[in-house]
C-alpha cells in the first residue's frame, strides 16, 4: 500500500474516531456490498443480512477508534458482520425463525437441477465454512484477509477452505450418486 493512501486512512480513521460521520463513511462505504454479501452468504436471508450489516456497521462506529492506524479496514469492517452473523445463528430465535420458514410451502421454481445441488451442498457446510469459501474464491480475497474476517490465522484458514472444498465435492460426489 502507499504512503499517501496509508497515510489518508489513517486520518480519515483520526477523523471518524472523534465523530466525523463523513470519514466513517469513506472507511467503511466501499465494503458495504461486500459486507452485505457475506452476511447473505452466512444467514441465508436478505433482510437478516441487511439487518446484520447494519448493527455491524453502527458497532463499528462506536468501537472505530479501536482500529489501530495501519490496520486494515475492510478485514475488520468483516471481522465484526461475521461475528454478528455467528452470534445471530447461535440465537434462539434464529432457529424458530428458520424452522418456521423451512415449515412454509415452497415456490416451485424453474432452475437448473446442478445449481440447486451446489445450494444444497453449500447450505449443508458449516456457516463458518460457507463464510471462508465464499471471500477466498467469489469475493477473491487474500487469505490474510479471509484469516482476518473470520478471527483465525492464515494457516487455520487455508486448512478450514481445504476441508470445507473437500466437503463440498463429497456431498456433491454423493448427490451425483443418488440423482
């Protein structure tokens, strides 16, 4: 990174710490999408994750002078929408909503039966796993970000992404089988 963009976070991150609104927004904007498509790829629901998007985003606010100059942004920004996803699945009332929802009549829909085996798959992997793949390969992030996100280290985090990939082709495999 270079100097004269390091040196602009950190004072945008000075300036958001003592209450500007407007330099919170230039740290944490650019990552609202991505942020956004974590926690979908998370929670499943678009309303929980925008929800969760935007509690994540006012705990940033109040916690922004906690990021120290030089770190990175958008790896914490992610740290904190995974870790209010986490705490959202762990809740009781997650589960009766979820159970409600599966409970409904489902809309039969016109879709590729390949496509609905790989949803099926990925919805079958652990949060945390779904979490990892989803930034290392559709969101293309590097692993010391993907290790950053999710509150692990680089080497934790290749072997959580080896093991979930090597799930997935396992439930894929079996899937295959059975069709």
């Amino acid at each position: 990174m270079c100097a004269s963009v390091l040196e602009s976070t950190d004072d945008l991150l000075r300036r958001a710490a003592s209450g500007d609104q407007p330099a919170f927004e230039a740290l944490v904007g650019p990552h609202l999408q991505l942020a956004y498509r974590l926690a979908l790829t998370m929670l499943g629901d678009p309303a929980a994750a925008e929800d969760a998007v935007q509690e994540a985003t006012f705990r940033t606010w109040r916690h922004v002078g906690r990021l120290r100059p030089g770190s990175s942004v958008r790896a914490w920004f992610l740290t904190v929408v995974a870790n209010h996803c986490r705490s959202q699945l762990r809740s009781r009332w997650w589960r009766v909503l979820r159970g409600l929802e599966q409970t409904e009549s489902s809309v039969a829909m016109d879709v590729d039966p390949a496509s609905l085996d790989l949803e099926r798959a990925l919805l079958a992997l652990d949060e945390r796993d779904r979490a990892a793949i989803f930034l290392r390969y559709c969101e293309d992030l590097p692993l010391a970000d993907v290790a950053a996100a999710l509150g692990i280290t680089m080497t934790a985090a290749r072997s959580r992404i080896h093991r979930a990939l090597r799930r997935l082709r396992l439930q894929l495999d079996d899937e295959e089988l059975r069709g």
